[in-house]
C-alpha cells in the first residue's frame, strides 16, 4: 500500500555526502579535475586561474551561501495580490 501522501520514511533527507560523492566520480569518470588542475598550473592568465579554481571549490565544497536584504539592509516584504 506505501505511506500516505506526505509522509517518508526517509526523515533526514538526502545525505549531503551523496551530492560530494556523485560529484567526484563525475570528475573522475570525465578527467575533468585532471584537466582544471593543468590549467590552474599552467596558466599565465590570472583571470582563467581564478575561474578554474572557482570551478573546482565550489563543485567539490559548494557555493558560499548569500544572505538575501531588502532595501536599506533590513527584512524583504512580499505581497501577495490575488487575480480572478
């Protein structure tokens, strides 16, 4: 029959080591670490060395998270209008 709808057995969610994980055997599989750590010490071009570094951290660390302001630094409104 399953569970009723809504409901998981499943209570912790994914493991965020699952995503890690998938990540590496994707570079693995594709030499594409191999390849960004050739051009990170190879490279002259400071601009392409930044981008290839950014690639590698934020795919094996994930991205910084961005705190979200509204105007003036303080808390964002939303406001819901209904349309017939």
């Amino acid at each position: 029959m399953g569970l009723p709808k809504g409901r998981t057995n499943n209570l912790n969610g994914r493991p965020k080591d699952a995503y890690r994980a998938k990540f590496l055997r994707v570079l693995e599989s594709s030499n594409a670490l191999e390849r960004l750590q050739r051009i990170i010490k190879q490279t002259q071009n400071e601009d392409v060395f930044l981008k290839a570094l950014q690639i590698v951290l934020e795919r094996g660390l994930g991205k910084v998270p961005q705190e979200v302001m509204g105007e003036g630094g303080g808390p964002i409104s939303v406001q819901v209008v209904a349309y017939k």
